[in-house]
C-alpha cells in the first residue's frame, strides 16, 4: 500500500510529536540477504534529530555496527479496516487506515559509559507517564544485579536525517463520507480502533 501526497501532508512536528509518545518501534540494517530487525523502546528528542536506545550484545544489528550504519526505525500507530459499504456511497474499494512515522538516519555504538545515563533516562520518561505510582530507578537495583545486567546490553544513537509521517485518515474523500467511515471503524478490525477513530474525525 502506497500512500499518496495526500497521506503526508501533516505537519512535520506532529509525527515527531508522535514518535516521541509512542517510544517504540522496529529498527531495521540493511545487511547482505533480509534486512536485520529488532523492536526497540527509545528515546527521540524534541527536535526529532536524535534516536537514543540500547540493545542485546548479543542482537546481530550490534555485530554489523563495527561502523556506523544506515538503519530505520517505522513506529506503528493505530490501524484499521475500512470497508466500502461504511462511505454510503459506490464504487469504493476497502482500505485499511493507519498511522506510522518512519526515523532514518545513522546508527552508531555509544560508549559504555553513557549506559547508565540513557537507561536512567529511559525509565524516568516511562515512569512519570505512570504517575502517582512511586517511580522505579535503577537505584532500586543492587549494584551487582545491575551490574550483570549492563554487561549484556549496549547504548547506540542515530543521527535521524529524514522523517516521513504517514498519516492516512481518509483525508482523499469528502468530509461526509470519511465521517461516515468513522463511525464503524471503531467496531471494526484493526488496533486501538477508538483513537483512530478519533483520529478520522480531526481530533488530534
């Protein structure tokens, strides 16, 4: 399925935006034979210029990282099934609706020492989103716990140099018609059907 302009018309800050809520994505290398990929949290920076993550030592994407690679990250939003007889009008076709913002840069290794930093922040961002809970920290941990644990893991960055968000909403048929749809896709076929929904009607 590929999106026409009129799926990628939003503005650029709002893919960033929503990149950086949704935390998470599919990283892929490009490496000879299938692309290598992992599914990643991480951190995106407010200006969208930044990936921050770590990995497994053992995860294949950081033996090909002897050098800076090219790699993208495509976060997933909500989806969605959309059949012709929800427009109210013929000759439609089915569809399906969905959100996804597509990072692409160059992934690199961090030094070791930057480890600490970058999972305290990691867990800070998820952990205030769960508030009144008391907040975990790796402080909770003992040191040689989570001394283990760091040996296992790497930090990595990617320098995003180019965002593509699309956003396909059924902006391409009249606002009647896409409202329409809205109404059944919430009862339909898909993932987080309710903010799609929401999604189709304008609310962002």
């Amino acid at each position: 399925m590929h999106p026409n302009p009129a799926f990628r018309s939003e503005d650029q800050a709002l893919s960033v935006e929503f990149a950086r809520a949704r935390t998470f994505g599919v990283l892929a290398l490009s490496t000879e034979g299938a692309p290598l990929i992992s599914h990643v949290p991480f951190l995106l920076s407010e200006d969208g210029a930044v990936v921050e993550l770590h990995l497994v030592r053992s995860n294949p994407i950081v033996r090909a990282l002897t050098v800076p690679r090219a790699a993208k990250i495509a976060v997933a939003g909500p989806d969605g099934y959309v059949s012709p007889d929800w427009y109210g009008v013929e000759d439609q076709v089915p569809t399906w609706n969905y959100v996804a913002v597509h990072l692409t840069g160059k992934l690199e290794l961090r030094p070791h020492d930057e480890l600490r930093d970058l999972l305290d922040r990691q867990s800070a961002f998820y952990e205030q989103r769960l508030l009144p809970k008391p907040a975990w920290t790796t402080g909770k941990m003992t040191p040689d716990a989570l001394d283990r644990m760091m040996r296992m893991i790497v930090p990595c960055r990617m320098q995003v140099n180019d965002i593509q968000g699309t956003w396909k909403l059924n902006q391409n048929k009249p606002e009647t018609v896409r409202l329409a749809a809205a109404d059944q896709v919430a009862e339909g076929i898909g993932s987080e059907l309710s903010r799609l929904t929401a999604l189709m009607r304008g609310q962002r």
